[in-house]
C-alpha cells in the first residue's frame, strides 16, 4: 500500500467511515462516531468490539457476514453481536467483578458437576431403536451454524495449564473436580478435567468486568450455513468459476480443500461435507439450465438455495423427527402445507437465546462414540472412533472410506433416546488425542452453571407455568428413581440445574425430546423464523424464490441430498433421520422426489 492510500485509511477511520461503511458496537448495536472509534483503536479493541457494517441496501440478498438483515439495526446478525437471555442471569457474586456459579438455596456451592453426570447418567452403548446417526450429525451441524468452538480452543491451546499450579490464579480457568469414588477416575488418578470460563465480551475488554458476562461468538446468529460460506466474506473458498466451492479429489470422492482453506471439519465433518459439496451440485444444476450466467450468478443462487434447502431439512425434516411433526405444527414453528409464509416482525431481532446451545447438548445423550462403516449392501464392515476425528479426519479420504462413512449414517442407529447412559468415549476421551481425558456432558452442566443460568424450576415455571416448590413436584414430570437421584444431588428442588432437570425429564408426548428442551428449543426455531428478512419462505424478501421455486425447496430432504452428493449412494430410505424399517424401505433414488432446477431457468439465457 502507498502512502497516500495508509493516510486516507487513517483519515477515513478516523471520521469513523470506510467508503460506505460504518463501524458499530457490536454488543450495543449503535453506530459510532469518530471519536468513539479512535477509543476503540487506542485501547486496541477495534477488531473484537466493534463491527464494520456496509451502508444496507434493502434490496440486496443476504449477506455472508448477516449485516443488514434488520434494516433499522444494521449490525445485528453480525459476528459478535450479542446472545440474548430468555431469563434474566444468576451468579454467586464474591466480589463486584467475580461471577462464580450459583449456589445452593440453603448456602454453599453445588454438587460438583461430574458428579452430577455420573449419577445420572452410566456409561455403556445401547443403540436407538428409530433413529440413525445422521440426525445427530447434522444437529451438530445446525448449532455450528450459530455458535463456535473458542471455548474448547482457550483449554486446549491457549490455556494448557488449568489442572496445574497456574491455573488456580488465572480467573479463566474453571476446571472441572474428579470426585475421589469417582467410578471411572478412581482408578485413573485424574482428578482434574481441564475447562475454562466461557469468552465474554468482557474477556474481549468490550465491557466493564463488573458488568453481567455474557458470551461472545464468532458466528453469525442466522441460520445462513455459515460453516459453508464462512462467517464473513472469504473469497478463498470460492474457485472463481462456474459458481463452485474449492474442493479436493481423493479416490473419486470429492472433499472441501483443508489444506489451503482455513476449516477445521473435526466431528463436524459429515454436516460440512454434504452441505459443500450440495452448493457445487446445485451450482452445476444451474449451470446447466442458465449456461449463460457469471461464476457470481451461479454462485449466489447456488447459496440461496442451499441455505433454504438446509433451513428445510432442519425445520420440516430433522426437528419434525425429534421434537414431532405435529407439535411443531400446531405450535406454529413448520406449515401445515405448503406455499409462502411471511410472519417477519422487524422488532425481533435476530439474535440466539444464550439458553438454546446449552440446551441443545442434551443431544450429547443421543451421541455415539462410533463411526460405524458398511459396505453399500448393508453389511457392517468396522468402526472409527468419532471423537479422534477432532485432529484428524485425512482418514475418510483413503480407499472407499468415505462410501462406508455414508452408509452408516443412515444404517448406524443414534445411542439410545431413552435411557440414562452416555456413550464411554463422549465422556471419557471427548476430544480423542486433544486431552488425556475429557467429559463432554460435565462440560455441558459446567458450561450451563458459568452461564449463570436460573435453576431448573425458573424455566419449568417460564415454559409451562409450574409452580414447583418440593421434590415431590416433580413427580408428574419425572420417574421417581430419578427424582431420588436429584435429591441425593442438591438440597433443594429450587437448586436444580436447568440442564440437569431436562436430562431427567419424561419425554414429550409424540417425540423424542424432554418437553423443557423442547420449549427452549421451540422458541429459537421460532425467533429464527420471525426476526430474519431472509426466510427462504417469504415471498417479499429480496430475490425472493418464486411459488414454483419454492415448491421445489420442499421436496428438499436428508435422502434426496445424499442421493445427490452422498458417496456411493444410490439407494436410502425416504426418512433418512430414521432407520430403515418395514415402514421405511431402502429404495432406488429414482423414487426420492428430486428438485426441478429448471424453476430457476432464466429466459434471457436461451
Ligand atoms: C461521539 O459520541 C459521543 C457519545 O454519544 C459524544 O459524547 C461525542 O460528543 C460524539 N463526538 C463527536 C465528534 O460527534
Ligand atoms: C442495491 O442493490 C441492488 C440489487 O443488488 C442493486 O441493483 C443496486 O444498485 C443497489 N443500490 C445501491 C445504491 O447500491
Ligand atoms: C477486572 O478488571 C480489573 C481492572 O482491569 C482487574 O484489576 C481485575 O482483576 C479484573 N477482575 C477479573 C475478575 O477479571
Ligand atoms: C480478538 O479477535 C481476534 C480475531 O478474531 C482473536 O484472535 C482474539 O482472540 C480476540 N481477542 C480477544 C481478547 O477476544
Ligand atoms: C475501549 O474503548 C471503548 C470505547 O471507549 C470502551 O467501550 C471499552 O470498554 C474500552 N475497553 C477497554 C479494555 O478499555
Ligand atoms: C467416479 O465416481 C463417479 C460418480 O460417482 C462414477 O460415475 C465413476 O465411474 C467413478 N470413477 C471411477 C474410476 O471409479
Ligand atoms: C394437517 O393438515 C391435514 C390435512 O388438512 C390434517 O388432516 C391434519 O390434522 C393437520 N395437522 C395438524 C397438526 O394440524
Ligand atoms: C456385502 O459386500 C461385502 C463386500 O463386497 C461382502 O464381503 C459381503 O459378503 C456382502 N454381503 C452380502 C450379504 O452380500
Ligand atoms: C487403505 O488401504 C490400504 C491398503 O489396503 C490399507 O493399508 C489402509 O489401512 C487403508 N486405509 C483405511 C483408512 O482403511
Ligand atoms: C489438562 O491439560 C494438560 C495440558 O495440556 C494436560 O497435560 C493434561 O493431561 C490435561 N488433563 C486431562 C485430564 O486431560
Ligand atoms: C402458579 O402461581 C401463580 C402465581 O402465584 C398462579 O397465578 C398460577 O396459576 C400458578 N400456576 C399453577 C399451574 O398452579
Ligand atoms: C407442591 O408441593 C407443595 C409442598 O409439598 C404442595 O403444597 C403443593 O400443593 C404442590 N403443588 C403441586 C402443583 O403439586
């Protein structure tokens, strides 16, 4: 760069406007004014803080970066825009800017969290009998979407010492305590599992430290496929051509390139896989029918369709399986039908419950250690542990890896949804090689308890209006042994994790899912919907799909997508998120209904 370009630089930043940009507060939302940015830049919190918003045009399509979706609140949708609390925060508060866990009713701290985990749930693997890993997959998959992995990153790299001497006067570290009758450490000698306190935007220096913490992500808060298309603008992982995504070739089958982009597919790779190479299959089906649009063409249309297509799948496919078509029907979350829906409120913001991503590792229950691989005729060939695919997943491109990987999502049943046992390696070795040993569903409670949620009754009373003062309460909601097992745990019902009490509960009538989860999961699903502009399903959005282009997005499902992309398929059952059964036959893909691309067909093309 020249000279004279560096002092325009320095000069626009300092009016606080890049071209047409402007820079907002990222946790207020508000723009700022030159001064204000010259603050952020002197105390070098420009980068986490503050978030640079092109001017809104409101009739540009969605943004990779999610600015401008809210046109009056242009910053929102953005990376490190806040999280919102369905309930207000409660923390045990030592000093003014210490924020330590809640404690019990009756004083003193709560029963340590593995603790907590290892009462209620064993360990051992017992297989569904309905549904197939897939749906797991691809539920992680949809939360990646709107939150991030920092968290684990600060104890593995940047925090290797919490369970050592440094830890215990660096604030950040919150380890988790190995009981000494432990039933799995007591022969071990761990005692200590290595985690840290949640990133703030206090850590991030955006806040005072006396103020209530509250998380700050990386992601965009939308459902917008972001470990696709990244979270903001990231040219490398398009080729420039044909509308296509960088991609790598191994033994025929096609990958995202990791070598030269900088993504990380970890346990998330079956979810990051499909939906990549489903934007090259889309953008190869519009190149067909358009021969005549530009690489921006094919590759913007290719998105949009991707992204309502993963909007689809997740809503009317993936949580009508787990939480009930008909619940999500009648609770106004998925039509009844088809055609537009328009329920946009622009006073919604669009923004993620803090509650949500907590809740939705109840699903961790559901995880199974193993990558069980089959060959194409249905018989069980071996197994890969999942959890050593967070430092390695170069193995899936070797011989017809990546062919066996795919039968098993839909042949391998999840664990099972309705006992009390965790797969062993989820909670013994969750970060495979990373860590010596490592309890993701302690995690998930710690987590839950440094998010200073309220306790379990506030969200039954929230949800459903319960009034619940005694253990007894409990006993329409919960199996007695397991309510037993809460009172050996905490002192008072009033002292009940939110997370514990929704690993307890009976489940919801017609579904899979513990009715609290499902109530905070239902209300995100319908925030999603109501406060983004972009909703696939609207008919005045800007590039808005048409009524024909829209009944093609329905068809959109787990089969028709691995029929399209999957390694070697040719053959599923139609309800992918289900096992194959006698009411849900593996069939020919000729009979999974496809989408007709030729909706998109431009006329000036011909
Ligand atoms: C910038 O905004 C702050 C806070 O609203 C205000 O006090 C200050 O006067 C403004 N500065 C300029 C140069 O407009
Ligand atoms: C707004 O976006 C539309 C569609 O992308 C474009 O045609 C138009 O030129 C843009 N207007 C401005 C002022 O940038
Ligand atoms: C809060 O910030 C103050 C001033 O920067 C610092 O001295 C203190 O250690 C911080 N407290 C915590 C808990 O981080
Ligand atoms: C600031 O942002 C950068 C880039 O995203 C990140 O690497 C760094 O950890 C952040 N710093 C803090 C204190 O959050
Ligand atoms: C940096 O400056 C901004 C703007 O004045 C302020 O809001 C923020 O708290 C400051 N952060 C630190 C760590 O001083
Ligand atoms: C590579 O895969 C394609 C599509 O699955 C298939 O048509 C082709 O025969 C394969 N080629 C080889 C050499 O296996
Ligand atoms: C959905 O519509 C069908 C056909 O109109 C009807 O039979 C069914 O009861 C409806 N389901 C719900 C949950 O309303
Ligand atoms: C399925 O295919 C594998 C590998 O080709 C073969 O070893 C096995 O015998 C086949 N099983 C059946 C039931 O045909
Ligand atoms: C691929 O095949 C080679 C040769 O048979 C074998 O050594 C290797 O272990 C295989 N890789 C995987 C991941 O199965
Ligand atoms: C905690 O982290 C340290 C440093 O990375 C590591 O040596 C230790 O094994 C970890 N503890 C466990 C239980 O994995
Ligand atoms: C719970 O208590 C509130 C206020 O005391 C009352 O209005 C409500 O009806 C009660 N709910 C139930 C289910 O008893
Ligand atoms: C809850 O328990 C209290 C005390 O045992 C009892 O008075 C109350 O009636 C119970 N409420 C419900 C809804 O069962």
């Amino acid at each position: 760069m020249d000279k004279t370009f560096i002092s325009f630089l320095i000069i626009s930043i300092a009016l606080g406007v890049l071209g047409d940009s402007s820079y907002y507060s990222s946790f207020y939302g508000l723009v700022l004014n030159s001064t204000q940015v010259a603050e952020y830049t002197a105390n070098s919190t420009l980068a986490n803080c503050t978030i640079l918003v092109e001017a809104c045009n409101s009739t540009e399509g969605r943004r990779i970066d999610g600015t401008c979706n809210n046109l009056n609140h242009p910053s929102y949708g953005g990376t490190r825009t806040p999280y919102y609390r369905i309930l207000s925060a409660s923390y045990y508060k030592p000093s003014k800017s210490e924020f330590e866990p809640r404690h019990a009713v009756g004083g003193g701290k709560l029963s340590v969290s593995r603790k907590v985990r290892t009462t209620i749930y064993s360990e051992g693997r017992v297989d569904d009998e309905n549904l197939s890993s897939i749906i797991n997959h691809l539920a992680v998959f949809f939360a990646t979407d709107i939150t991030n992995t920092r968290d684990t990153t600060n104890y593995v790299t940047w925090r290797p010492y919490c369970c050592k001497e440094a830890g215990k006067t660096d604030y950040a570290c919150t380890p988790n305590k190995v009981p000494a009758d432990d039933y799995v450490h007591r022969f071990s000698g761990i005692h200590c599992l290595n985690m840290t306190r949640p990133l703030t935007f206090q850590t991030s220096g955006c806040l005072a430290n006396t103020t209530t913490p509250l998380r700050i992500v990386d992601a965009t808060p939308i459902l917008d496929l972001s470990p696709i298309y990244g979270n903001t603008v990231e040219p490398a992982r398009r080729t420039n051509s044909s509308g296509q995504l960088v991609t790598v070739t191994a033994n025929n089958r096609t990958f995202p390139d990791t070598s030269t982009l900088k993504l990380l597919l970890g346990i998330n790779f079956v979810g990051i896989i499909l939906f990549w190479n489903n934007h090259n299959f889309i953008a190869s089906e519009l190149a067909t029918v358009n021969p005549c649009w530009t690489d921006d063409q094919l590759f913007e249309t290719a998105r949009e369709i991707n992204i309502a297509y993963g909007t689809q799948m997740f809503y009317y496919e993936l949580m009508a399986t787990l939480m009930g078509k008909d619940n999500l029907i009648n609770d106004g979350i998925i039509l009844n039908g088809t055609g537009f829906r328009d329920v946009y409120n622009s006073s919604v913001l669009p923004q993620i419950a803090l509650e949500y991503p907590v809740v939705l590792r109840w699903m961790h229950s559901l995880q199974d250690g193993e990558l069980r691989m089959y060959y194409t005729n249905g018989t069980y060939k071996s197994t890969f542990p999942i959890v050593d695919l967070t430092s390695n997943t170069d193995f899936l491109k070797e011989n017809s890896t990546m062919d066996y990987v795919t039968q098993g999502f839909i042949r391998q049943p999840t664990g099972n949804s309705k006992d009390y046992i965790a797969d062993p390696d989820i909670v013994q070795r969750g970060l495979g090689g990373l860590q010596k040993s490592n309890d993701i569903m302690t995690n998930d409670l710690a987590k839950n308890r440094y998010f200073g949620f309220q306790g379990y009754i506030s969200y039954r009373n929230y949800c459903f209006g319960d009034n619940i003062t005694s253990f007894d309460n409990l006993t329409d909601i919960i199996d007695e042994e397991r309510i037993t097992q809460l009172k050996s745990l905490y002192a008072n019902v009033a002292d009940v994790d939110l997370l514990a009490g929704i690993w307890v509960e009976r489940k919801k009538a017609d579904s899979y899912v513990p009715p609290t989860f499902y109530c905070i999961v239902a209300e995100q699903l319908k925030r999603s919907l109501v406060s983004d502009r972009h909703w696939y399903e609207r008919s005045t959005r800007p590039n808005a799909f048409t009524a024909a282009q829209l009944a093609e997005i329905r068809k959109a499902t787990a089969a028709r997508m691995l029929c399209d992309i999957g390694a070697g398929i040719t053959e599923v059952q139609p309800r992918a998120f289900e096992l194959p059964g006698s009411d849900n036959v593996i069939v020919s893909c000729d009979e999974i209904p496809a989408l007709n691309y030729t909706m998109w067909q431009d006329s000036t093309c011909t």
